[in-house]
C-alpha cells in the first residue's frame, strides 16, 4: 500500500521538519516521525524559487 501526501510550506524555515509534520499528523509519535524520515518514508524536498519582478 502506498500513500503519498504533499504539504507545500510556504516559508517555515526556522522550524525543524519533525515539529512540522507534527502539525499535520499530531496522532503519529515523534519517535516514529523520526523513524520515518530515517528510513526514507517521509522525505523532504527542498526548492528555492527565485522570482524576479521587473
């Protein structure tokens, strides 16, 4: 079974990913968020836009 959820972060830069996702999904543990992350089940994708209005 595979389940995929995007979460689009607008600018939370000073938050660290763990405490993010525990936003979202407070029922899920932190140890199994780390868990997760560690294992590759949770990943995170990281993109800069530069916008140039002009």
């Amino acid at each position: 079974m595979t389940v995929i959820r995007t979460i689009i972060v607008d600018d939370h830069s000073s938050i660290r990913v763990d405490k993010y996702i525990r936003k979202f999904f407070p029922n899920i543990t932190q140890s199994i968020i780390e868990k997760f992350l560690r294992k590759g089940l949770i990943r995170v994708i990281i993109k800069k836009l530069n916008l140039i209005i002009g």
